[in-house]
C-alpha cells in the first residue's frame, strides 16, 4: 500500500507533457488505481517511467511495448476509461 505522499507523487506522474496523455491516466488514476493488485500498481508506477512519445505510441496503438505486463496493462486502462465515458453517455 502506497503512503499519501507517495500517492501524490503517482499523481503528478499521471500528468504528463501531452494532454492526449493527460485525459487516459488521470482519470485511470482517480477511478481505477485503487482497485488493482499489487502487481497491476506495480506495473502501472513501472508504465509511468516510460518516455511520453512511447507512452503516446503504445496508448494511440502505433507500436506495442516489449513488456507485456505493460500491453495488459495499457489495454485495461484504454478499456476501462471507454467503459467509464460510456456509462456517462
């Protein structure tokens, strides 16, 4: 379990230097983070440490990461924020 300071860091990690990347992990952050195993935090701070051209590439669907961890990972966010928006609908 992460500390509330060490929250706040994963936070400000979510924003990024795109707005593309912006509006897929903050609200994954706010809506999901909490939810997720150990091992899917884990991956997600891991995920977090990728450079902003590779992290636009994997979400927008343009290359696939090496890790699959990471390629699970990215398709729960992408299908959990589709999910959320459509609920909104």
């Amino acid at each position: 379990m992460l500390s509330p300071v060490e929250k706040s860091r994963l936070k400000w990690a979510c924003r990024r230097g795109m707005l593309e990347l912006d509006v897929i992990f903050m609200p994954f952050y706010e809506n999901e983070f909490d939810a997720l195993s150990d091992a899917d935090q884990q991956t997600f701070i891991s995920l977090l440490e990728s450079d902003d051209p590779d992290l636009f590439r994997w979400t927008m669907g343009h290359a696939v990461p090496a890790d699959p961890a990471f390629v699970a990972l990215i398709k729960m966010i992408l299908e959990r924020n589709q999910a959320r928006h459509d609920r909104q609908l």
